[in-house]
C-alpha cells in the first residue's frame, strides 16, 4: 500500500484478554497486549500514507478452551458480576 500510494486499512484480531488478566493463560494474553501495542504503533507510523489502522477485540467468547473458566463471575447474580469482574459481560452470559 505505501509503494502504490494507495489508502488503506489493516484490522487485527486480538481478544478482550490483551486487558484483562486470564489466569494459567499468560502466553495468550501477553500475545494479544503485543498485537494491541503494535496495531497503535502502525496507526500512528502508517497514517501519514492514509492507511488505518484498528483492532478488534472481543469480549468473552465461550469455546472449548475456556468456556468453563473464562469468568468465574458468571456464576454470580448479575449485580455483582459487574462490580466484582469488571472484564466480564454483565449481562452474565458469554457468546458463542
């Protein structure tokens, strides 16, 4: 895109993990702060060529890895999952 002179957009895929903590997970969530960290770092390098540059990242998703522990606040009524897990949906559900 910079050679051609050509606008553009590059979009991450990263994971509400690259800000909230995911116990027995450090790897993943040290490899999703990385691609957060380098998606600000290209934004701000790559918008002088009118390329954009974003992330996404969402929230809990339930799969087969972490379904079961992603958020011990799902078991709690929906009042306290907000307060106590501010990561958490608090809505008390994951997606799927």
């Amino acid at each position: 895109m910079v050679k051609q002179r050509q606008r553009g957009k590059i979009i991450f895929i990263s994971s509400g993990h690259e800000d909230i903590p995911f116990p027995g997970y450090t790897a993943y969530c040290a490899a999703k702060g990385g691609i957060r960290m380098m998606m600000r770092n290209l934004a701000m390098e790559l918008a002088q060529y009118h390329i954009n540059v974003n992330n996404i990242a969402p929230g809990a998703i339930s799969t087969p890895i972490n379904g079961p522990k992603v958020c011990p606040a799902l078991r709690l009524r929906r009042r306290h999952a907000a307060k106590d897990h501010p990561g958490c949906h608090s809505n008390g559900r994951l997606a799927r």
